[in-house]
C-alpha cells in the first residue's frame, strides 16, 4: 500500500528547535556551531531540514484542536467562549492582535531554506566515508536541496492566502535589508510557487517507501502538483482574479487534470470517505500530504461532547452545516425537507441524508464515543447528559464526529490511544478544484473540453462505495450553489471553509450570521440565528503591526 507524504514520525524532537529569527529580521547568528552542523549528518544536516518540516507543525492553535479554523466559519462554533478561534468573529482581531502565527512560521521556515540552500554545498561528510551508512547519507542529501524548495514554495503559498502581497525573500538578508524590502505583488508570488513545483517535481520521489530509510514524511513529485494546482485555482479566484480571467481558470483546469489523469499511476485512489481519518488514516491511498502524530488522545478530549469524561465539546457543527447535507429519495436529491422547527419525536430529520452526515456529526440520540468503556446515547436535549446548564456543553446542538477516534478511552483510568493524521492535500481535493476550474474556464459543468466535465468530477466523488449520492447535472447559477454545498460537505473540518469563503468574496454571504439548534426537553428542535462579524477587509489577515514599526517599507492591507 502506496503512502505518497505524510508528516509523522519523521520530525524527531530536535526538529522543534528553530534556529531562526521568527519574523523577517533575518540573521545569521543561532544556536548552532555551523561548523560542527555541516560535518555531522544525523544531528547537524539533516535537523536543519527537520527545522523547516517542524514548521508545518507550528499551527495556527494547539494541537488538540487540529488547527482548526472551523469555530470561525459557517461550519462550526467552538464550544468554550474562551476558545482562540473566536477571536476571529468577536471583534479581538487587529493589526496588533493579528492573531495568526502564519507570518512568524512561513518566514522563519523560508529564512532556514534560504540559509541552508547556500550552505548546503559547504557541507563536507567526508571524514565519514567508511561509515556503513554514508551511503544512504548521500543519496538524503541529494534530495534535501529539492525537499526545501518546495517546502519554501509550500510556505509561500500560506503568505499568499493569508496576506496577498508579501515579501519575496530568496536568499539570506542582513537586519537591515530584510526591514527595509517591500512587499512583492501576489501575481508574482504565484509565479515563484508554480515556477518552484515545476522545477522540483522531476527529482523528488513519487514515493520515500522504496528510498532510504522509507521516511514517509517528506515532500514528494505529487505534493508539488499538488501544491501548484491549488495554487493556481486560488489565483484564478475573485479575490485575486477580480477581472475573471479565464485563461487563469484554464491554467488551475489544467494543473487539477494533472494530477486526476496521473493518479493511478502514482499509487494513488480515492478511498471510502470513513477511512480518511482514524488509525489507518496514515497509510490512505488518497493522501497524498499530511500532518500525522503518534498515539495521543488529547484530541479526543478537546472534542469529545461534555458528559463524556474529560470531554472538552470543542467544534460543534452548526445548523448551518447541517443544512447543506442533501436529502436522497428514488434517484433525487432534495435540500432543507425540514426548514422550520421540527418535533423530533413525530419525525426525524436526519433519515435519508448524504452518508457523509453520519460521518461527520454526532446527533442527539447517537450512541458516541464508540468505545465499551463510554458509548451511551448522548443527550443534546436541555437538561441532557451532554447539553446545557452543562459548562461547555455544545451551543449548536450537535458534536464532531471527522476526525475523532471514538475508540479512544479518555477516562481518567485505562485510558488508550490513537495515531491522528491531519490532511493537507488529498485526491478528493482535486476532484472538487478540477471541477471549479473547468465550469469557470469553460462556462458550462458540462463541457468537456479538458476531457471531463464538471459535474463528471464532482460524480466521481458522489459515487464513492460508501457515499452514493445521485449525481450532479445542474449548470450555471444553480451548479455554482449546489457545487459550493458540496465543496462545504466533502471537505468539512479539513481547513478549507475559512478560505474558500474568502477567495469566493462571499464572507457577507455565508459567515455574518449562522444558524444553531436547540432542543427542549419535549425533543422540539428550534433553529436559532448566531451574528457574528464580518467586513470585508477579512480576505486578507492584518499585517502584524509590530512587522510594520520595523519596516517602513512594508504596507498594511486595506481596512487595516
């Protein structure tokens, strides 16, 4: 079984030991004796590229909530007002609360691979010539210049989501020239990212499992497309398309039929939508790059619903989220069959709907977590063993279920664990971005220019073994609403929600106000609407305004 990338055990605890400035006052100076680092392997060279993975790791929130943007999206609310997430929607965001650690991890990583791409070369092994492995030391080494340039090119695409136009920075700089440069046009940093991918993808591996050592982790031929098709299909977005440009729709078409025509080829397949987390979720035939951990249940414990021992709530879907799962009957689809308040003992509103509900959203009556030391019915209901006046009890009526191992014991004896895999890029994805790409290239989801229309992508997903939901054959205005539903269902808590949003310039649409449910102790379900904040200049995060103290050349984005 193929494993095409995924951050795991590769990253040992030295790869958290950042030896670079954290923002763009680049320096020379850190904390290692360069001269020892570039004569030793294991602990010198090949932790200085760890460095750099570590940073992938260095996410937005603590680990327990898998990085989860969802709290501040149409998807979910976090549970505990105190949650960090909220401070996206409450009105605590600003320049000198930019509440993101994007900019301090994307340059830090970029000033590592700048540094060590010029000193790489200085590096001479051969007092270790006649080491059993020196062998397998120079065949690593050969790909670290290739591994880092993508990496570099994997951090330049989080600045250009997260900010627009940022500094392009290719080489070491002094104190003084990194306050002082500008910031380059996101046109530009497009270009670099694509140019990069298309430059590596020859010499990194399909797969590390026949190379040396089988590090699993690392950057491999289809993480690079991967990362230039997704790359080109937020370039052709309105956000940073607002002329609608077709020919930058055909070039994401293009890069997306990539990767779909080359797939099987590659080891690659799209699995069952149960088996994309979990224990297993490691070695997926559809992962193509991830952010895995070893056995942990910490997770569990932020998500698991209250009532549950040591249960936290965490990301409660919404209504709202709820909503845009379809209905199926006799070959049809049908949305919002229960619009206004539902008495949940006469009917149950949930019987029908796309499999990937179940799978996704715990419900009031379902027996979770699915272990035998603390599966019971939760109870969503007011006064129920799992809602409110409970502290922390889920606002939205409902608890996650992607993404947590219900097999995990969080007692405070015998407690078990499990291995989490987080996903950044899979098959699925470019399914759904193909689609996108092609309908606004083309005009039609079912013109079959590029060899495969829209809606023919999107059935694919839709045809799953466990899914099967009948398929797309919508086109225009209406295609567009039923494929940004289904972009929100397939995809759901995998980080896409908050910036999809945003490319599409619809955050006054979808992320103003948001629809909750409550349940009485009669079982009667009534929606409830949540206001939250939004303007506009959310597209693009503030830049850090202590960035801006220090260099006067750098701009703030508008509404800042």
């Amino acid at each position: 079984m193929l494993v095409v990338g995924v951050l795991s055990f590769l990253l040992t605890p030295c790869a958290f030991l950042l030896i670079s400035c954290a923002d763009l006052d680049y320096t020379e100076e850190n904390t290692r004796d360069e001269e020892w680092t570039y004569n030793y392997f294991g602990e010198g060279i090949k932790n200085l590229v760890f460095d750099v993975y570590a940073q992938i790791y260095n996410n937005e929130f603590a680990s327990n909530s898998a990085y989860f943007l969802a709290g501040a999206t149409d998807e979910a609310q976090y549970a505990l007002e105190t949650g960090a997430v909220n401070n996206y929607v409450n009105g605590g965001w600003s320049p000198a609360n930019p509440y993101s650690n994007t900019w301090t991890k994307a340059y830090t990583a970029i000033a590592d691979v700048n540094m060590y791409l010029e000193k790489l070369d200085e590096a001479d092994l051969s007092d270790w010539q006649y080491n059993s492995d020196y062998s397998k030391w120079m065949a690593q080494m050969e790909l670290f210049p290739y591994e880092l340039r993508f990496l570099r090119a994997y951090f330049y695409f989080e600045l250009f989501k997260t900010y627009g136009d940022v500094p392009l920075v290719t080489t070491t700089l002094t104190n003084g020239q990194a306050n002082n440069i500008e910031r380059t046009s996101a046109d530009k940093i497009v270009k670099f990212i694509v140019d990069e991918c298309d430059a590596v993808a020859p010499y990194l591996p399909v797969s590390y499992v026949t190379e040396v050592n089988s590090e699993v982790g690392r950057a491999t031929r289809i993480a690079a497309f991967a990362l230039k098709a997704r790359t080109l299909l937020y370039a052709a977005s309105p956000l940073h398309n607002p002329s609608g440009d077709k020919a930058k729709w055909a070039k994401a078409a293009e890069a997306c039929k990539y990767i779909l025509d080359n797939a099987s080829t590659w080891g690659l397949k799209l699995s069952t939508y149960g088996s994309l987390w979990g224990r297993d979720a490691f070695f997926n035939t559809e992962l193509i790059f991830g952010i895995g951990r070893g056995d942990d249940n910490a997770f569990e414990m932020a998500n698991y619903p209250v009532g549950v021992e040591n249960g936290s709530s965490g990301n409660c879907p919404t209504q709202s989220l709820i909503d845009q799962y379809e209905y199926q009957d006799n070959g049809e689809t049908f949305l919002q069959r229960h619009p206004g308040n539902i008495d949940l003992i006469a009917e149950n509103p949930y019987e029908g709907l796309d499999p990937r509900f179940a799978l996704t959203v715990v419900k009031n009556g379902d027996e979770w977590p699915s272990n035998g030391a603390q599966k019971k019915a939760i109870e969503t209901f007011a006064g129920g063993f799992n809602a409110a006046p409970k502290y922390g009890a889920t606002p939205t009526g409902y608890y996650l279920r992607k993404y947590v191992d219900g097999s995990c014991v969080t007692t405070a004896d015998n407690q078990t664990y499990s291995r989490h895999t987080w996903i950044l890029f899979r098959l699925g994805e470019f399914y759904l971005d193909y689609a996108e790409a092609v309908f606004n290239a083309t005009g039609s989801a079912n013109d079959a220019t590029y060899g495969m229309t829209a809606n023919e992508a999107i059935n694919v997903l839709r045809n799953r073994s466990d899914i099967q939901m009948p398929n797309f054959t919508e086109d225009g205005d209406e295609w567009v609403k039923r494929y940004e539903r289904e972009r929100l269902v397939e995809l759901a808590f995998e980080n896409h929600r908050f910036w999809d949003v945003r490319r599409w310039k619809k955050g006054a649409q979808y992320f103003k106000t948001i629809q909750a449910a409550s349940i009485n102790s009669r079982l009667m379900l009534t929606r409830s609407t949540i206001t939250r904040q939004w303007d506009d200049k959310f597209n693009f995060y503030p830049i850090p305004q202590s960035e801006l103290k220090k260099n006067p050349n750098l701009t703030q984005n508008p509404g800042w």
